[in-house]
C-alpha cells in the first residue's frame, strides 16, 4: 500500500500531513519521535495510542483515496 502511495499521491515528499502521519506511526510502534513531537502528541491526543491510530486511520485513508484519484486520472 505505501509503495503505492508514495508512488501515487501528489507532493508525497512534501506534504506535511505525511509527515505527521510517519511521526504517529512511530510513536504507537514505540520507535525514536522528537521531543517537541511527543509534545504535541500529548496536546492534542493525551499521548492516548487509540486516539493516535484513529487518526492514522483517517490520514492514511485520504492518502489511498487522493493516491487511486491520481492515479486514474479523476478530478476531486
């Protein structure tokens, strides 16, 4: 799936919500995040590992959907 999105989905490289996406997954796969990222991880999900893979979920299904739209050619 992210072979494809990476592939697929427009500015993949550039895109801030990718980055956020990368940083929460690290953070529920207990790997290395920033300070200044775990801060707002505590801010804005009480650092709450469901609440993280709820968000995950969105990001990552926009991401599919905006990749498959891309690569067939559909306008929004």
């Amino acid at each position: 799936m992210w072979r494809f999105i990476e592939t697929n989905l427009p500015n993949y490289y550039t895109r801030d919500d990718v980055l956020r996406s990368d940083i929460l997954l690290r953070f529920i796969e207990n790997d290395d995040v920033w300070g200044e990222d775990l801060k707002w991880i505590e801010e804005e999900f009480k650092s709450d590992i469901h609440l993280v893979k709820k968000e995950l979920v969105r990001l990552e299904t926009r991401f599919i959907t905006e990749s498959l739209r891309s690569y067939y050619g559909i306008e929004r």
